[in-house]
C-alpha cells in the first residue's frame, strides 16, 4: 500500500512539475520594444531569407534600431531573438501567444506594438519599408508607450529647501489573545 502511495506521489509531482506555464518572450518587451516575428517552417524559406538579407543593409539596420524594433526568428520549435537562441518552452510559449495557425505554407510575419497588440501581421511578407511605414503611422500614444518607471531616488534638497524630517515606523501591532 505504502508503495503505491509512493509511485502515485511521484507521478503527480511530475505531472504537476510539467504544467508550469513559461511567460511569452514578448511580455518582457512590452512598453520597451516592438517585437518583429517571423514563423517559418523551415530555415530556407524564402520570406526568411529575404528578411536576413534586408537587415544587412546598415541603412536598414539603423531604422530598425530607431523604431526600437527586436526581431524573433521562430523556425519549427526553434526560436531566436536578436540572434541568440531562446529556450524551447520559451519559444512554444511565444507560439502559443500568436496563434499563427496550424498550417504554414509561407512565412508568417507579426508586428507586435509596444503597447503588445498585433499592429501587423502577413502571410509570406516582410517588406521592411512596409513595416517602417506601419510604425511611423501608429498613433502617437503608442510611440510614447513605455515601460513602467522603475523606482526613482529622492532628489536631494536645494538650498532654499526646507530638510525633510524621517518617518517614524510604525508600532508594532500586540498579538490577540483567547
């Protein structure tokens, strides 16, 4: 009895282990970057290739740059972003988030806002002045979306300032009794 407890405990733990739900890649670029993904069956495709040819182009770099764009190649199961690999649960979870479709014949290529929503998507297309154009005509609430600010240092006091007094803490609250 007490082994069949055992196996039971060890199945549901890995059970459980194996449910975890790895975030998108793309949640850590929201508000900072937009995220450019192409999901290609294959690493010859032709809309792929064409895209890493492009991108030679310093010209074409640097606007890339300007529009604070980050290009994800996700190729079968295997993703890149900026060229360095990503994890596999990474790249299935960034799949996931797209919902591209169960078939692929072409290429499929996402423009993701920096406020995440999808400001582009095409089948087989990724024509960069295109998507250069799509940025520069977005709204500019979106262009000015960014990042929560992280936490700001106090600013000293000036001259003409008044210091500012400490707080004191709080009294501790005394526990209930029965």
């Amino acid at each position: 009895m007490f082994i069949r407890l055992l196996i039971l405990a060890s199945v549901l733990a890995t059970s459980t282990a194996q449910a975890i739900e790895v975030p998108s890649p793309l949640e850590q670029d929201r508000g900072k970057s937009r995220p450019l993904v192409i999901v290609a069956l294959k690493s010859n495709d032709p809309t792929l290739a064409e895209l890493k040819k492009e991108l030679e182009d310093p010209a074409i770099q640097q606007g890339f740059k300007d529009r604070s764009l980050v290009l994800y190649e996700v190729v079968g199961i295997a993703g890149k972003r900026d060229g360095k690999d990503l994890e596999t649960q990474s790249t299935m979870s960034l799949i996931r988030s797209l919902k591209p479709g169960m078939i692929i014949k072409d290429a499929k290529v996402f423009l993701i806002g920096k406020d995440g929503e999808r400001k582009f998507e095409g089948e087989g297309d990724a024509d960069l002045p295109k998507l250069f154009a799509t940025i520069d005509a977005l709204p500019a609430s979106e262009k000015e979306t960014q990042a929560p600010p992280e936490a700001v240092p106090p600013e000293k006091p000036g001259k003409g300032s008044k210091p500012v007094k400490p707080v004191k803490p709080a009294k501790p609250v005394k526990a209930l009794e029965d």
